[in-house]
C-alpha cells in the first residue's frame, strides 16, 4: 500500500466512531452513541422532528439536549421544525408557552413546578410524542426522562408518563477549597476555577450542570462546609454570579457555606455573636448584596460549633439562635439556611453517637420555616455501615435534610469499587417507627413537617478536575444514585445500577448483568474487609488511608479506633445499651426492644450497640472471633470475584475505560488484603485467639503494618 493511502486510512480510522473508540469517561451517562441498527431506525421513525415552543433560555437548553441526544442515538441530526404537519413529531412547551400544548388540555395540576408529563398523541391528524410541565424546568427534566428511554432502547411509542420530584431541594454539596484543593476529594482538583472567573467560564460548567440536571439536581452549594469568609467578599460574589448564570438554565441554583464569623473575619467587627443587632444587621446587608447580583441565590449551608469551625455556642447561644439570625434575612429573597447537625464536641464525655441528638432534639419546634436541619445518614460519620440517625423521625416540627457522603472518604477513596446505591436504600428503606411503624426514613424526608414547609437532601460531591469527573468510572454511579434518590427517596438501588450501567457501558445484556451484580455486592464487601459485624471508625488517622484499628494516642477520645471498637482480652464492641452509653435509647422503643438483645440486633450491627465476648456464638453458630476472620476473608474473596467478572468483560468495552477499572480492581484487592490483614494481625493480638481452620495467617506480624505510613494520601491535613 502506498503510504499517503494508508496515512488516510488511519486518519479516518482514528476518526470512525466505534464502540471500540476510547473513551474516558468524560461524557458519563449522557453518551449518545449510535443504537444499534434496527433500534435506531425505528427511533428515526418515533422522533424524526422536534417543536419546541417557547423562548425561555430553559426551553433552549431542553431543546438543545433533546437534538443533541436523539441525533447521537439516531447517528444523524434531527430537524427542528415550527409545526406538526408529518408523523414523529416531538413537541416540547407549557400550556403558556405552547398552543400546541395548551390545545391538549393535559392533567398538569398534580405535576408542580418540577413534574412533567410525556404522552403519545395524535396531532393534526399526526403521530406525536408531546412533553408538557407547568415550568420550564419540568420540560428539561421530561426531555432527559425521553433521551433516558431512547438511551436504553425502549420503544418511544404509546407513551403515558408523568413523574415530579418527592424533595424539593436536591442539592451537591462541594467540600471545595478556594484554593482549588478539595476536602475529601479523589478526582483531582476543584471544577471551579475561581481564579479564571468571572472572565472564563469553562465549558465543563455547562456539562456539569447538564449532568446535574439530567438526574434532577437543583441546587449546589459551592464552598466547602469548614468555610472560607473570602467567598462573601464583592469580587467573589461575582465570580459567584457567573456560574450562577451557567446554571441557571439548567434548573440549579447556586447556595455558599456561611462562615459564622465572617462579621468579624471580613467584617472587621469585635463579635459574631447572633443576638447582637449589629452582628444581624452586617450580616442582612451581606446577604441583600449577594441578592441585588444574585436575584434567585439559593441561601446558606452551615457547619457551626463542629470541629472546630466557630458558631452560637462561642457566644452561649444556641443552634436555633444562630440558624434563626440567617433565616430572617434570607427570607425576605425566598432563601434557605441548611443548618448541619454534625456536632460533637472534645469536653463531652458522652458517647459521640449521642451528641447531635442531645443538642438538637430539644430545639425541635425553634427554627424558623426557612431553615432546614441537614443530618448525616448516621450518629458517626458515614461510615460504610451505621444504623439510621437517631434525630430521624425525633424532631417532627422541623424540617430535616438527609446528608449522604458521594465522595467515598472511608471506603476506598476513588480506586475501590464500592456503589452506594444500596447503602442508601438500606438507610432510606429503615423504619424508624416515629410515630409508629412504616415511618421510614424516606417518608420522613418526604413528608413536609407543615404545609407548604421545604424538603430536602444533600450529597456531599465526589466530582472534579478529573477527566473522568468523579475519579474512577464507577463513582459516577454514585453521583448518578444521588440524583435518582434524591428524586425519588423510595427508589430502589439495583434498577438505578442498571439504568446508570446500560446508559455508561451499553446495553448488551453480557455486559450490564456482570456489571449491576458487582455493583450490588460491592458496599458488603468493603464493610467486610473494613468494619465487618457492626465495626466502625477503624480508619487511619486524618486522611483516612488504610487501616489504623490500634490507634489509641490522639488527642480526642473519639478520634481514636479504639475507641469505637473497644476490644480487649474478652470481648470487643461498643456498649450502647442501657448498660453503656444507652445510645440506643434515642431510638424508638421498638428498635430498642430489637436492637438492644444480642439475639434480636441484625448481626451487621453487633457490634455497633453490643460488648460481646469473643466467644459469644453468631447466627453461623461461630463465635464472633472466628466470624469476624471469616468475614474479612469474604470481602477479599468478593473483589477477586469482581475482578475475574470484569476480566471477562475484556474486549466488550472500550480498552481505555476497561483497563481503568481493571487496574483499579487490582488496588482494591492488594488494599482489602492489607484491611483483612492488618485488623486480624490486630484483634489477634488483643484476642490471642487461634484463627478458624481454613483462614491463612496475615503474612506480617501486627508491627509491619503498624510501620505502615501514608502521609501524603489524599485527605492528610484535613
Ligand atoms: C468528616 C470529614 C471532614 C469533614 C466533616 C464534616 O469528619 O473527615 O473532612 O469536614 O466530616 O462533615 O464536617
């Protein structure tokens, strides 16, 4: 062959999309590649055109997605045309913004500002598919509901769907510095580039929030909880603006982290305290100055009196006191304060699984209607597995916002394989029997405390400069659960596995079941080869890399391992009945009843309200020594399981993507082996017990991994 021909070639070799084309990763869900041939001609049959009718910057951008989506499925552009007058018709508008729709006279009225309907019709004697909201916004979501249909190849045809959110504030909650560094991140820096705005605005914003929006996300707060004053400072405010101004079409508004002195910090006043009326005053003059640039700000996120960040305690006032100072001058704009219940506190001696209970419970009823409670899913912090928060179902005149963790800080950072999708089910699906049986968690969310009172959720964000977004291929799943549990807080996690798997991998059935059955096993297996039986916190110490159960030196009880899981010569676990902490008295006396007998607590919670003896018998009929071997075993076993599917898949998926994974299995499975190594190392050493037959002894004594140090992980210093 003559070389300028086989140049050529190449060249258009390189250039031919194909399923083999390398992908990175960076168009997540939303890849719209080409159907396969039959599917596709029949969807060039069921959307040859779209009517979009409307001028909102919001009805552009649905109509820009709709376009985009179905001519990269279709492998060719779809038309835009002004009437129905051919077969295929997709019409997109609001009774005000479309005759077309209104003509239809659709049952909207249930629907919201958020819902949508999808109906297949007749119109002008033409098959049509229309997508009709009371808002704009419900259109965006109907277009994303419509590509989602086409993406996993169903039939766009005899169509009746309606849908609306059960939350009304669905938000991310970056933990992102100004300085770019993200706090407990693992895909790279932070998306935002304060330093280029408001000049630049990176095209990655508008991915970011068509990602966002695809998936129902209406809000994101941009700052980091442990707060940062400079944020509120005029040339932050605009930087602020801008990407405000990049969401805004796509549904989501912008909120900030409020650092409670910045009346002092940037202020230059003596005091932050919130009953002094010029703290209050400074503070609604700041908040009229991000409106007047800002008209639809969404409000404030708050850490306060918590690890150290400054709040109302400083000052002898309460939770309630410093929410409330926010909440008045944020509601004249219609704004919100998410007020976090993460607090404990190093001069408290009381079990910390009790503390953000004992403080807030008693404030139920004090908050102002505009601020919302954001409580972790659990007392401790987001474990791999905690029982539900006590504070659930206990504060009924307060509105309470679930705080999940997307950003996988104690399991496994980015290389771990571990989908949170049935943590989360398993925390919303729990019953928390207030007022009585069949109060789940979810129904809580979703239930306004009072009429017309807000709900919410919030996902710390595991996304960033990565080209991937989230660090690895897989914890793109879990920004996508988020969105779908924040939509829907009674979904379950394996069909959301199997959308995200067929929409970011394909949908070949010998591709998507290997795939959904790892993810659905892969949270159980981290808890095994971490914090099997109910164990929690036996991180190592600030980043949280890799194992530390001995840790017994720092300076506050409650941040050393040892303190969680107490084990000693005859026993291990942490006493939360009414003869220890009585922790578990916070919950409802039915969970008490069950929870607070060794015989009747599920055994993944053991050792979470129980001190057992080593030789206490588990439901297996081993004791819990030989138990927790056997479960450490188990974890690792399950990666090699997840490994030896996903080579198999070798050549079904894009090489660059596949062997992303593929490497970062390998990680899993050396860190797993050093979990179950190091914690059986250790609890042998406090034990002195013999490993059950079958088991193998770690290959180090406990000493090696004790040698063992990371200082530079991600999270060092944090
Ligand atoms: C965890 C995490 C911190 C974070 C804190 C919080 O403790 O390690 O980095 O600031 O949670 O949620 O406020």
């Amino acid at each position: 062959m003559r070389p300028i021909l086989a140049l050529l070639l190449l060249l258009l070799a390189a250039m031919a999309p194909s399923a083999a084309q390398a992908e990175t990763g960076y168009d997540l869900w939303l890849r719209y590649q080409p159907l396969p041939e039959q599917r596709r001609a029949e969807l060039r049959d069921e959307a040859r055109y779209l009517v979009a009718q409307g001028s909102s910057d919001r009805l552009k951008v649905a109509a820009q997605e709709l376009v985009r989506g179905m001519s990269g499925l279709q492998s060719g552009q779809l038309a835009v045309a002004t009437s129905v007058d051919a077969p295929g018709a997709i019409v997109l508008g609001t009774p005000e913004s479309s005759a077309l729709v209104a003509s239809l006279n659709l049952p909207l009225a249930t629907l919201g500002t958020e819902g949508f309907l999808i109906r297949s019709v007749t119109m002008n004697g033409q098959r049509a598919t229309v997508i009709a909201a009371n808002r704009d916004v419900g259109l965006l979501y109907g277009v994303f509901a419509l590509l989602k249909r086409a993406q996993l190849g169903e039939s766009l045809r005899n169509l009746d769907i309606s849908d609306r959110p059960k939350l009304q504030l669905r938000v991310l909650n970056h933990w992102d510095n100004l300085d770019r560094h993200v706090e407990r991140g693992y895909a790279g820096q932070s998306i935002w580039d304060w330093q280029k705005l408001p000049g630049y605005k990176d095209p990655r914003y508008t991915d970011y929030a068509r990602a966002n929006a695809s998936i129902g996300i209406n809000g994101t707060v941009l700052t980091n909880v442990n707060a940062n004053a400079d944020v509120l400072r005029p040339e932050y405010i605009q930087k602020v603006k801008a990407l405000a101004e990049v969401f805004r079409p796509y549904g989501i508004k912008v909120y900030l982290t409020a650092r409670f002195s910045a009346p002092i910090e940037i202020g230059g006043m003596k005091t932050a305290d919130p009953l002094d009326p010029a703290v209050a005053a400074w503070w609604k003059a700041k908040i009229d100055e991000i409106y007047a640039v800002i008209p639809d700000f969404g409000g404030f996120l708050v850490k306060a009196n918590s690890e150290g960040q400054p709040g109302p305690n400083d000052y002898k006032r309460s939770h309630a006191d410093g929410a409330n100072m926010f909440a008045d001058a944020l509601r004249p704009h219609g704004g919100v304060v998410m007020w976090r219940a993460f607090v404990y506190a190093a001069e408290n001696p009381d079990d910390r699984h009790k503390q953000a209970y004992t403080e807030f419970e008693p404030l139920d009823g004090k908050f102002r209607d505009n601020v919302l409670v954001q409580v972790k899913n659990g007392a401790i912090d987001f474990q791999p597995r905690e029982p539900f928060h006590p504070l659930f179902g206990a504060m009924p005149k307060t509105p309470l916002m679930m705080e999940f963790q997307i950003t996988k800080e104690y399991l496994g950072f980015a290389t771990h394989l571990a989908y949170l999708g049935t943590m989360w089910e398993e925390v919303l699906q729990a019953d928390t029997f207030r007022p009585r049986k069949g109060a789940t968690v979810a129904k809580i969310l979703e239930k306004p405390v009072d009429k017309g009172a807000v709900t919410g959720i919030a996902g710390v964000a595991n996304i960033g400069s990565d080209v991937n977004w989230s660090g690895s291929q897989f914890d793109q799943a879990n920004w996508y659960a988020y969105g779908r549990f924040a939509w829907d807080p009674e979904a379950k996690a394996e069909p959301i596995a199997r959308d995200w798997a067929r929409m970011t991998w394909g949908n070949d059935p010998a591709v998507v079941d290997p795939i959904v059955s790892m993810m659905m096993r892969s949270r159980e297996a981290v808890v095994d080869y971490m914090t099997p039986l109910g164990l929690t916190h036996l991180m190592a110490t600030g980043h949280h890399y890799g194992p530390g159960p001995w840790v017994a030196d720092l300076a506050r009880p409650e941040w050393n391992p040892v303190y969680y899981h107490k084990a000693d010569a005859n026993g291990i676990g942490f006493d939360r009945t009414a003869s220890g902490s009585n922790g578990l008295g916070q919950y409802a006396p039915p969970l008490v009843r069950q929870w607070g007998d060794r015989k009747k607590v599920p055994e993944e919670l053991l050792l979470w309200f129980h001190h057992v003896p080593w030789e206490h018998r588990t439901k297996s009929g081993r004791s819990v020594w030989d138990e927790l071997v056997v479960r450490y075993d188990r974890g690792v076993d399950e990666v090699k399981r997840m490994q030896a599917q996903w080579d198999a898949l070798r050549g079904k998926i894009d090489a660059r993507r596949w062997e992303e994974v593929r490497d970062y299995l390998a990680i899993q499975h050396d860190e797993a082996k050093w979990w179950r190594d190091a914690s059986i190392a250790y609890f042998q050493s406090v034990s002195k017990r013999p490993l059950p037959v079958g088991h193998a002894a770690p290959p180090h004594d406990l000493e090696h991994y004790k040698a063992i140090r990371t200082p530079y992980a991600p999270g060092s210093g944090e």
